[in-house]
C-alpha cells in the first residue's frame, strides 16, 4: 500500500513533476514511419503537452507546440512547407528546431527588425527506429534511441500497432511485471470464455530481479521446473514503461495523467524460403478497444489486458490495494521509480540512459527461446518447435490484439509464404 503523496509522484506525468522530468529523460515511440507517409501532420498529446508531429517533403520530421506563438492557432491545421511547417492563419513559418523562420507581413512591413529572429515555437527530438518515429521531450544532451536487440534482426515481418488507453499510464506498466496474472488473465478467464473452463497449471514460485534495463521475473509452474527458460531466463519489464517478451516489445506511452498510448512492435521471423527478405514498409494499425455496446473487447490477450487496466480506475488507488507474494516484482518497480526519480532531482542521468554510440549497436535483452526469431527454418518447423516450447507462433491471424486490417493482413501471410505474392484473399 503506499500513501496518497507517493500515488500522485508515480502517476503524475507533466512538466514540473517528478515522474514527469525522469520520463522526459528517456525517448518514446508516438507513430509509426508509415504513419507520417500517409497523414504528413498529426496532431498529438505526449507527457501532458499538446504538440504537432510532422513529415517534410524531405523525410525528415519535426514535433512542435500544437498552438502557434503568434495568437494561438492550431498548427495541427498547418501548410507543409519544404524545411518546416507553417501556420494556416497568419502564415508564419518554423522549423524543425522551433526557429521562426518567416512572417509573411511583417517581413515586407518592417524587414530591418527581423522580428522572426526573436520567436521560437517550442520544439522537441524525432529519430526514427525500427520503424516507428521516436520522440524525445528532456534536455540536452539528450541521449541514444535504444538499439534493442530485436531491432537489429534480420529476414523479419514487422508492424507497429496502436490502441488508446483511457487510464493512467502506470498501471499498465506494472502489469508488466505480474506473472500470475497469465494464468488467470490469460488462461483460466479465456478457458471460461471461449475454451472448456478447464484451469491451467498454478505457479508455484517467483522470483523477481532488477537489471540494467529494468526489471526480469522468473516463474516455475505445475508444469515447468527451474530448468525451464521461463525460471533461467525469464520476462523483461523494460524499463521505464514496456514490456518485452522475445518477438515483440509493448510500451506504455503517457498521453497524460488520464490516457495512455499503446504501442507494440511486433516482429515475425519468416520462414527460410523467404530468406533474404527485406521489409521495404513497415505498416501500422490501431485496434479497437470496445464492442459496439460499449463493453470492452475481451477475445485477445492485450484486449485482456486492456480490461485489467481500465479496471482499475481512470488512476488506480493504490492506498486501498492489500498486496501479496505475487506482487513483490511490482513493489521492486515502484520502489525503483522513486529511487531514479531522485536521481533526476539531483541531476544525474537516471537507469538505463544510453550514451555509449558502440554499445547502442545493439543492446542485448534476456530472451526466452532466441532461436524461433533468429534462425533459419520453415514455417512448420517454426510452428513444431514453438508448440513443443508452449508457444503460439507463426499463425495466419494477429494473435495479441484485435483489428488487424485486411490489408496488413495479407502483407503479413505474403511475407511468411502462407499465400501466393497475388493472392486477393486472406487465409
């Protein structure tokens, strides 16, 4: 149980909060590439601050306040102009950096002042990685994109998949380092639904450890021993807001105190008669989070996910929570979030921060069977092993949230040889 003072430091997420500077110390991925290609402006809302995301005709990217420093119009309403973007009401122009570069009107009415020179709209970082467009909202200097192991895989389909949360974005993070919950969330509530109702096998131990990169849990079951990968390797709570688990990473993206972005990278290995395989665009999609009656969906594991979430409260009460055994790993989480965010107050980098160019070629993660998404076989070989190590992989279907559009459907079952280069029609 924590108190009241504690709950708002954790879940609070704007500027001049104390979760708010340490998240703003690390980047964040808010669109995928693809995303910019088809809509070149977006309008969104990261950490509390209402910005605008966009593409110039070069392909670079810039992220700015979303209302323009002249009287407040909606940039997100903006002209697209070759190296910035261009407010649509009076027609001043800013750069990547935030630099004013042009005042139509005041440049012919008084062109020695060089008004434009002295107005900044507030700007932030954007790199790309991995096909998605990161962004960064800390100060100078700010560190390296992370260069996550899988992120440097070859021969792989991938796709980046969104869906808004209406709650606090820390409670889905904690869940990332919550075992048991698979096996009721996702095993024995799912065998209600849609299965027998039939219970899986029961943990029996947990172990939970903090590494450079957050934070690992380890698990033996009914069915599994310490000899299993799920004890000697275990599943990574990425710090500070993903979670990630071999083939894809989920990250937590605070919109505010009240909303929150998901955002999954999902990676499929492609079978060997694929191979090389050179993924041109990765696609993106964002999945539905409720029925047409309004309840919320419950038919895949992150849909499940979802309802745990939302749950909870819009933000979670944490002074009425009785916590157990089960929940040491979350109890080391949050203990670890007040420990970096005094770092920060202090004013040294806080855990995880990369700023070493070598060491970001890649950065090695804990990964339970590396072999299904780094070695060469057929799909049926890929699906036999992965049912001998009680995975699920390598299906026609997006298994982890609902919505997939038929269009990246088919992009998917081409890339894994499932149907013909011209098939029309999905499996």
């Amino acid at each position: 149980m924590v108190s009241s003072a504690q709950n708002e430091r954790l879940v609070r997420v704007g500027p001049g909060t104390p979760m708010g500077a340490l998240l703003r110390r690390y980047w964040h991925p808010v669109a995928a590439i693809s995303e910019l290609e088809d809509n070149p402006i977006k309008p969104l809302r990261l950490l509390g601050e209402d910005l605008v995301l966009f593409r110039n005709a070069d392909g670079s990217h810039g992220l700015v306040d979303r209302h323009c420093p002249h009287r407040g119009a909606d940039m997100s309403y903006g002209i697209l102009e070759e190296d910035g973007l261009r407010c649509s009401y009076h027609g001043w122009c800013f750069a990547k950096s935030g630099q004013c570069t042009e005042q139509p009107f005041e440049d012919i009415a008084n062109p020695r002042a060089r008004f434009r020179d002295k107005i900044r709209i507030k700007a932030y970082k954007v790199e790309k990685r991995a096909g998605m467009l990161w962004a960064y909202l800390g100060p100078d200097p700010a560190p390296l994109v992370p260069n996550w192991e899988p992120f440097t895989w070859d021969n792989g389909f991938t796709q980046v998949v969104f869906a808004d949360i209406p709650c606090n974005w820390f409670q889905c993070q904690e869940n990332s380092c919550d075992p048991v919950h698979f096996e009721w969330m996702h095993r024995n509530w799912s065998s209600r639904l849609f299965g027998n109702g039939s219970y899986g096998p029961t943990h029996l131990e947990l172990k939970f450890d903090e590494f450079e990169f957050g934070h690992i849990y380890r698990r033996v079951r009914e069915d599994t021993d310490r000899d299993n990968q799920h004890w000697t390797v275990g599943a990574t709570a990425l710090w500070p807001n993903a979670f990630f688990l071999g083939d894809h990473i989920e990250w937590r993206v605070p919109v505010d105190d009240e909303n929150t972005l998901s955002v999954t990278w999902m990676f499929h290995r492609v079978p060997k008669d694929r191979e090389p395989y050179v993924q041109k665009r990765v696609p993106w999609w964002k999945g539905p989070i409720k029925e047409a009656d309004g309840r919320w969906i419950v038919s895949h594991v992150m849909n499940q996910d979802i309802v745990a979430w939302v749950g909870q409260g819009t933000i979670a009460d944490r002074t009425a929570e009785h916590l157990g055994q089960s929940d040491l790993g979350i109890i080391m989480m949050r203990r670890c979030f007040e420990r970096n965010m005094k770092l920060v107050e202090e004013g040294q980098d806080p855990m995880g921060v990369i700023r070493d160019a070598e060491r970001n070629r890649c950065i090695e993660l804990p990964i339970k069977h590396r072999e299904l998404f780094t070695q060469s076989m057929t799909l049926e070989e890929s699906r036999a092993l992965s049912r001998k190590l009680a995975y699920n992989l390598n299906q026609p279907h997006y298994q982890h949230q609902t919505g997939q559009p038929d269009a990246v459907k088919r992009e998917y079952q081409i890339a894994m040889g499932m149907i013909a280069e011209d098939a029309v029609e999905t499996i």
